[in-house]
C-alpha cells in the first residue's frame, strides 16, 4: 500500500504532499544526471507535463488538532521523499510503501530520518542544536536528509531560537517537518519560513474503517471506538484495544453524577488526579528501571543494581533522574488532559439532547446517564460547565496544582 494510505481523512494535504515528493523526486533524479541547473530552472516541472513553480520546499508545518494525524502524514511525506522504487522511472508516483527507502523510513531505521518524538515538557536548547548539526550534513545514503520534529510546540523559547537559523538557511538536500497543533504555538519567525498545511479531525467513519483495515479490530468496537473519541485516531485505537482505557474513561463519565455535594465534588477530583498519578507510575515501572539499568551499564558499573558507579559519574545519572521525573510529570498531566476531554464531550452530549440537535452522540452508551443530567439542567448551565472543563485545562497548561485545578473544576460543575 502506498505510504498515504495511513493518512486519514486528510486528501487535500496528501494531493499536496504527493505533487512535492514528485518535484523533489525530480530534482534529486536531475542532480544525480548532471542536469542540476535545468533542475533548478523548471523544479516544478519534471516531466515537462504541467507549469508552474516547484511545490517542493525545505520546510514545513503541519498544524491540526489532536489525532488529526499531522505526525503521521509527516512520516508518510518523509518516505516518500526517500522512495526508491523503480516504477518512478515509468511515471510512478514516490511514495510506494514497498521499496526500503520507504519502508526504513515508516519504521524508523532509515538513516538520514531523524523522528523527533518526546515525552518530556519541552525540548531544550541542547537537544535542537544537535539536531541543527544533524541538519549540516549531507544524505549518508538516501536522496534527502528528513528532520521530523513531533512536537516543535514544545520547543523553549531558546531552541526555537536555535532552530531558526537551520530553517532560515538549511542545507541544500535538508527538509525539515514540523508538527504542532496550531499554527499559533510556534515561533512567528519559524512559521514565517515553512510551507504551512492544516489537517482536519478526520471523520468517525474514515476512522472506524481504518481501525478495521489496518488493525484488525471488529467493525462494532471499532465503530463505537471512533464515535467515543470523535474522530481521534490514536485514542480511538488505544480505546478498541485496552480494556484498562475503556475502564478509565467509563469512570470519567460517571463523574457528572457523584458531584451533588462539595464531599463528592473533592472526591471525585482527587480519584482524577490518583487515576492520572497511576498512569505515570506504570510508564515508569515499564521504561524508568531498563533506563537506569542501561545507563549504569554504559557507565561502567558492576554488575547488579546495587553495584558502585564509577567517580565522576553521578552528574549522568542525576541528569537521567531528573528527565525521568520529567516525564512522569507529563505523563500525568496527559492522562489527566484525556480525562477532561472525555468530559467534555459528555457535556456536549447533554447539551444537544437539550437543544434537539439532530447528531450522533458520542457517549451513547451512557444515554440513560446523559439525559438525565440533560432533564435536570439547562443548555445555559451546561455551558457554563463545559467553560470549567476548560478553564481546568487551561490552569493545568500553567502549571496550576493539578489537585487544586480540577477541585475547582469540581465545584464548578456542580455549581452550573
């Protein structure tokens, strides 16, 4: 299958994706005979059957919300930039899903892509300027040096600025694919220099179908998997496949009825934030003993936990300590966020059942549940709740006690 076929819901930026990796395809194709300058000259069109300029370029961004699949459509691009089939030669299309260039670089094995993926708050100044060096050279063996960064939302305000130069002035075969879920949450200077696509929330129906196509889940889970995340595709699948994620978000949503009082209302805010708290503790228990253990290894240590680390090397491991603590912060913070999401679109439920609106709800598994709270409410106080679901979220983005943010959240849900 070819490598957009993962890409769902989005044929707009695919059309768009697929006419570069063809220029691209072009220009290396050119280079590689000696035709640089002829290239250079009619990038746009390489197989003299259209006009117009090259709709290839050296930067992108590709913004959308959560579950859009702006990081998949950005590996998909990567690929097909190192496409290596033959059948290019005889008008085919880069991007095959075949061929090792293709393959290597959906995997991750490909040498010259670099995927850029944390589970960390941020990414600082020292890991972008490594990846800045990284930029400098030229392909080891493929036809483009592919930098794809998951997470450019993340990037402080000094390795955005680190960053720039190597956007600004990249090297000639050096791409770089940014990611973030708006336009808004990167740098105006780095924006400013990158071709910018926007992916939408792909349909509950596209979602559903590829649930099925790619992963095998039955087509009724798979169906109420895809309605119950509104089209999110990573939840979706997480939610088809976990029985603990169904479980979780089955206990979100009975939350809107445990909250007639302020002991209720405290009690149901502090069972949130221990579920989010257990998440971060399994993630630590499945990577945080592997990684100490490896880097105690690498560092010389004897063998056993409990062997002695050579002088001089406490600063690696506090270094590796404080990353981990890190990680669980977010890690928290994530599954705490998920929680409000599904919130939320309870309450979205509620409120269409009290307007009339004719849309399939999200939670329909839950209907007794929504139309009671919709009976004993109005469509005003159900905006209002819908508003403190946010502003949790918000106090959570600014690092408001988590604990304290969702007790408000809490009150304020009772109040209406």
């Amino acid at each position: 299958m070819a490598v957009w076929d993962d890409v769902v819901g989005q044929e707009r930026v695919t059309a768009q994706l697929a006419a570069a990796a063809r220029d691209a395809d072009a220009l290396v194709t050119a280079e590689a005979e000696g035709r640089t300058g002829e290239a250079e000259g009619r990038a746009g069109t390489p197989s003299g059957e259209r006009g117009g300029a090259s709709q290839m370029t050296h930067a992108w961004l590709f913004t959308g919300p959560p579950g859009s699949g702006r990081a998949t459509a950005a590996r998909a691009f990567a690929a097909a930039l190192q496409c290596v089939s033959p059948d290019r030669a005889l008008g085919g299309a880069p991007g095959c899903g075949f061929c090792d260039g293709c393959h290597t670089s959906l995997v991750g094995t490909h040498a010259d892509v670099e995927i850029v993926r944390t589970d960390l708050l941020s990414i600082g100044v020292k890991e972008t300027r490594d990846l800045v060096r990284r930029s400098s050279l030229s392909p080891a063996g493929g036809r483009w040096q592919v930098i794809v960064l998951e997470d450019a939302d993340r990037l402080t305000e000094g390795a955005g600025n680190v960053l720039l130069k190597a956007v600004e002035e990249p090297a000639p075969r050096t791409v770089w694919l940014l990611c973030a879920p708006s336009i808004e949450d990167v740098l105006p200077t780095i924006r400013s220099r990158c071709r910018h696509l926007s992916l939408r929330t792909p349909p509950v129906a596209a979602v559903a179908d590829v649930l099925v196509r790619r992963d095998g889940i039955d087509p009724e889970a798979a169906d109420r998997a895809a309605r119950a995340t509104q089209g999110h595709i990573g939840r979706a699948r997480r939610l088809a496949t976990d029985e603990r994620a169904r479980a979780r978000r089955a206990a979100v949503l009975k939350l809107p009825l445990r909250i007639d009082d302020i002991g209720g209302c405290l009690k149901a805010a502090q069972e949130l934030i221990d579920a989010a708290g257990e998440d971060a503790k399994q993630v630590a228990e499945d990577v945080d003993a592997k990684e100490t253990e490896d880097l105690r290894a690498a560092l010389g240590a004897a063998a056993g936990t409990g062997g002695r680390l050579p002088r001089g090397t406490a600063g690696a491991m506090k270094e590796l300590q404080d990353k981990q603590k890190r990680r669980a912060t977010r890690t928290q913070r994530d599954s705490l966020d998920l929680a409000l999401v599904d919130l939320t679109g309870f309450y979205r439920d509620v409120l269409a059942l009290q307007m009339g609106a004719s849309v399939p709800l999200a939670n329909d598994e839950v209907r007794d549940s929504l139309q009671r709270i919709a009976a004993g409410s109005t469509p005003q106080r159900t905006l209002r709740r819908i508003e403190a679901v946010i502003a949790c979220r918000e106090a959570l983005d600014r690092n408001v006690a988590p604990l304290l943010a969702v007790e408000a959240m809490t009150a304020a849900l009772r109040a209406g």
